[in-house]
C-alpha cells in the first residue's frame, strides 16, 4: 500500500482517508480503477472533475468535438483560452493540473459502432455523458454485452435524469426504452436550450454513483431512475423492473453485436431537404425585396425574437405548429425560419406532411440571413 500512494497523495486523499466507508482501502480501490466518459461536454465536465480530484486513478475522456464559446456557460471543464481546441485535450489538460497523480486518455476518436469496443475495453466503469439517443443506446449495449457498469446522465433544459444500468443484476436502458426514438428528438438535434447548472447537478450525481460502484458502499442506483426537476428543487425516485423481452439483456436477446442504431442528426431525413425545399438567405432577400407575395414563418420560442426576428414574420413555436396550421394561408409560399436552419427543416416536413405545397427551408437560419443583411443584430 505504501509503494502504491506517496506522502503528497496520501495528503491530497487524506479527507477521504478519514472516513470508514473510504479510508486507505477504499482509496487503493480508486487508484486501481479505470472510468470511461463518453462525451466531457455539459455532464462529462463536472463529472470527470470529481473523478478525477477523487483520485480514480485512470480517466478516459472520449469527444471529437472542439470547444465553441457557447459551451463554456455549462462545460465547465474547458475555459476561454481553449476555444477550438479538442473537448478531449482541454479536458486532459484541466484534470492533470487539478490531479497529477491520476492517468488521463483524451480520445478524439469517434465513438461509434466500430470504434467502441476497442475504446472501451480497459475501463471498468462507463459513464454516459453523451446529449444523443445513438450514442446512448450504443453505450446501453456495449455495457450489457461486455457485462460493464453504467453510469448514465440526462439532461433536458431544467430536468435532469440519473441512473445506474447493471444487466447482470438489473435492468439496462433498453428495458424502460426498448427503441431508439428519431434522432430529432434528442436535445442536440432540436436547437434546445440548457440550463446551465443542471449537466452540474446530474454530473456529480453521476460522479458519486461511479465512485459508489468503484469503493462498493452505498446502494447504486440499479433499478432506481432519479428524476431531477430544477425549478421546482425536486427529486423523484422511480424504481423499475427488468424485462424479460428486453432486447439485449432480456431471456432472448435479438442484439448480439453493437450497430449504429440511429443516424446523427445531420443525417436524419429531416435534415437532409431536396434542394427545392431549401432558400439560401441572398434568395430570401431577393424575394423580400420583390413583389411575391411570401410568408415567414418563424418557428422559435417567442423568448428568441428578443434576441433576433425579421420583420412581419409569423411566429408560431414548433411545439405549436401542427394544431395552428389555419393560421397559414395555403395560397402563399412559406419560408420557414428558426436559429440554424435545424428546427425550421423539421417545421417544413410538418407542412409538406399537412399538404403545403409551397414550403422552404431558410438555409442557416436567422443567424445566417442577420449576418448579411442585419449585421449590428446579435447572433446567438
Ligand atoms: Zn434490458
């Protein structure tokens, strides 16, 4: 044991040394063990952050993204002088500067069906930090067929979801949701808002779970799915089984090897509009400035046109859209607006499913068309 810690670290643990539930055993266990975050955005920051000032000896940070300035009101992880640097890099730097004794992996890798395994295969411990339904039920699977723990976080604006998936003893993810939804659902795709605080509570709930299952103390949250609710300081504890018929952990599983489940959300049909259904904003400009007749139809939250609108556009929030379609006039031709051009696509596959016939994409959003036309207006 002695050979294991030196004097600086056993200084550095020695609050955690103190306790019963931890002491020099429990510490040994931490330094001995290996976690895995897949994502070190939003939840993967405050998470690998108590890992790693815990003393988890090796921490796997996996992202092939790059921190954008809009990320640092959450990702805690990364700071201003590391924009456009590899979320996996900054984060590295960040967890060997709070902990030196500790070994860090940045995998700028994508993680995907190929690469998964490989990736994984020296953690003990998975933490699923991801903000997309693939790369979550990707993780699902690849921790039930290799038998490994998972630790998984949620978050949606000011709700946030905790839980600990163990198919040997209990239920994985598939069991409370068998299929992968589209991938427009997921909070990446749909241009939503985070409330920045929140990937901070359900990250070092993520965070004290793996610590849990690393040390063997506590009850896990196997079974147990924690709702977190922000504005209203409440914390809902739901239990539930393990089915039978689940796909992958169930008596008959159907899935044995890992697959890419969903497309990303650049790929969704949604997404990918016939060239027809798209207006770049020089066209729109020149349409505004002629004599056809055209509606904008701006499908954002109302709170964003505080930030940026066009002028005589109809707002109708996407949630809304279906039920207030004769709100429209079929006669006109509808060019549909959002921040990036993203909910606005899903906007015009509603209208063209409800018989629009003349519907477009605004290419790149609000954004786009106020940076050209609108410069002193703020982009967001
Ligand atoms: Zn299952």
């Amino acid at each position: 044991m002695n050979q294991l810690f030196s004097q600086e670290e056993i200084y550095r643990y020695s609050r955690h040394l103190m306790i019963p539930e931890v002491g020099l055993e429990g510490q040994r266990k931490l330094k001995e063990c290996s976690m895995l975050l897949v994502g070190a955005g939003g939840l993967g920051s405050p998470a690998a952050y108590y890992l790693a000032a815990a003393g988890v000896g090796h921490i796997g940070l996996v992202d092939d993204d790059v921190v954008d300035a809009s990320n640092l009101q959450r990702q805690i992880l990364h700071d201003t002088a590391h924009v456009g640097e590899l979320k996996a890099e900054s984060g590295k730097q960040k967890l060997l500067a709070l902990n030196p004794y500790i070994e860090v992996d940045a995998i700028t890798e994508f993680f995907n069906a190929g690469s998964a395994m490989e990736i994984s295969k020296e953690y003990d411990i998975i933490l699923d930090c991801t903000d997309n339904f693939a790369t979550r039920y990707l993780i699902n699977d690849l921790c039930v067929l290799t038998g490994k723990p998972e630790v998984y976080g949620a978050i949606y604006r000011f709700e946030g979801q905790v839980s600990v998936f163990d198919a040997k003893i209990g239920p994985c993810y598939r069991c409370l949701f068998p299929n992968v939804p589209p991938p427009e659902l997921s909070p990446s795709c749909s241009d939503a808002g985070v409330f920045g605080i929140l990937p901070g509570v359900v990250g070092t709930m993520m965070a004290t779970e793996a610590i849990k299952l690393a040390l063997g103390i506590g009850t896990p949250m196997i079974g147990q799915f924690m709702i977190y609710d922000g504005l209203e300081a409440a914390f809902h504890k739901v239990t539930f089984p393990k089915q039978p018929g689940c796909l992958v952990c169930g008596e008959n599983p159907t899935i044995h090897t890992l697959t890419d489940s969903a497309a990303s959300c650049a790929d969704s049909s949604l997404f990918t509009l016939a060239p027809e259904d798209r207006i770049t904003p020089e066209e729109l400009q020149n349409k505004l400035q002629g004599d056809a007749p055209v509606t904008l139809l701006d499908v954002r939250a109302p709170v964003e046109l505080q930030i940026s609108s066009m002028p005589n556009a109809v707002n109708i929030p996407l949630e809304k859209l279906a039920e207030r379609l004769d709100e429209l006039d079929r006669q006109k031709e509808i060019v549909v607006i959002c921040r990036s051009g993203r909910r606005s696509a899903r906007g015009v596959s509603i209208l063209k499913k409800a018989g629009f016939t003349s519907v477009k994409n605004l290419t790149g959003g609000i954004n786009a068309w106020v940076s050209l036309y609108e410069p002193e207006t703020f982009r967001y």
